[in-house]
C-alpha cells in the first residue's frame, strides 16, 4: 500500500503520522534544514517577527517539535506552552537549553487541553498540513484564542501551476526516498511529505477556511516563490 493509500482517511493518517513522528524524531532538526534548502530557521523567524508578541503575551505554539518557534517566542519575552502529539519530540524540546520561559506538553492539536481564550498567539510550523482533520483542528484554534488573537502557520504549500506542482513533488519524492534509505533504511519515511502536500488544500484554499470559521483578516505570504507559505489570521 502506498503512503497516499495509508493516509487517505482521516483515521489511517492520523495512525501513519503518530508512528512517523515518532521514528524520525531523533532526526527532525536535521530533516527540516535538509528539506528547507537550509533555509528553515529564517522562515521561523519571519514568522516571530510576523507575531511580533510582546511582553507576557501568552503563546501557543502547536506541533512544536523540538521546539523551535516556542523558544524564539519566549526570547520576544511571550509565556510560552508547546505541544506536541510525539511524546519524543517533547522530551527533546526540553532537554535543550534554551528551555527557559517556554513549557512543554504532550497533546492533540484536535482536542487541545486549554480552556477557551487561554492565549493571544498561537502558532504552529509544518502543522496544519499534518492533522486528521484541518476544519476540527482550525476549530480548536480559535477556540483557545482569545478574540483578537493571532494565529500564524508555515508550511509547504502546494502550488497551484500544474506543471510548478509537478516538478516540486517530484523533487521531494527523490530527495525523501534518498533521505529515507539513507537515515531509516526505508524510502518511505520522508516521502509521506509530497504524499500529504497532494491532499492538502493549499494556502489560498487554507485562508478561506479560516476565514470561515471566524478569522479577519487572513493573509498568506507566500515563502520560496510560493512552494512555502505563512498564514497569519486573526480571531474575530
């Protein structure tokens, strides 16, 4: 069966993506430089600056990982919780350093453990392409913000020319199987990201579902010629 095959329902990728995450934990920072061109640290902090969160705001930072956007925030001086559903990626959020000011928290971002408007950002990079169901997880997002909050997002996009989408899924299809024979032994591992940027909507279809569901305005900054994007909403 193939990886578009196993994640084609929303309860089959929600079993594929938890024992992804949790085999390639140990190698999560490595695979997002090598996947970003290098490049992913500079699209997190244009994020930040984007959130441009001041002093004592409360943060959310959903699919954390290792925690890189939550610390960047709890350096801008926000109170920071991060959750992530990978028990592993959690344990290595809060062995690093850098822990200061930020909290973290094993969670699902369909049904976040927060009471409603527990924060004024929230935030999540490579998140939202990764969940069972988007419209539940946009849902809960607006639940914990409290009105006038902001949510931003980074994540692969899927561009809209044919041809553009072609070539770069493509790319990732050989570049991941590469990766995946090399780190896991198996080509599989890291091709699960072209296979989930096929079924995901794209950023302007993902603007207008926020935007249905309560946000104003939402605007989508397109990142590396439009094969990344950045949202940035706010709750009404």
């Amino acid at each position: 069966m193939s990886v578009g095959d196993r994640i084609a329902t929303p309860d089959g990728k929600r079993r594929y993506v938890r024992s992804l995450f949790a085999t390639i934990a140990d190698r999560y920072d490595f695979i997002t430089v090598a996947l970003s061109y290098g490049q992913d640290q500079r699209w997190k902090r244009r994020l930040v600056d984007l959130a441009s969160p001041r002093s004592g705001a409360r943060a959310l930072d959903l699919a954390t990982g290792t925690g890189d956007i939550a610390f960047a925030l709890a350096a801008r001086g926000a109170r920071v919780t991060g959750l992530d559903i990978t028990h592993r990626m959690i344990e290595l959020a809060r062995a690093k350093r850098e822990r200061r000011n930020a909290t973290f928290v094993v969670g699902d971002m369909l049904a976040l453990p927060f009471p409603a408007a527990s924060f004024d950002i929230v935030t999540t990079g490579y998140g939202l392409r990764n969940v069972p169901r988007l419209d539940v997880a946009i849902d809960e997002i607006r639940r914990v913000l409290a009105p006038g909050g902001l949510f931003l997002s980074l994540d692969f996009n899927r561009p809209e020319n044919a041809i553009v989408r072609a070539a770069y899924l493509a790319y990732l299809t050989t570049v991941g199987g590469a990766l995946g024979w090399a780190l896991h032994r198996d080509p599989d591992t890291y091709r699960y990201i072209p296979a989930s940027i096929r079924q995901y909507p794209g950023a302007a279809a993902v603007a207008r579902m926020f935007e249905t569901a309560g946000f104003r305005p939402v605007r989508s900054y397109r990142v590396l010629g439009g094969l990344m994007a950045i949202h940035h909403a706010v709750r009404t």
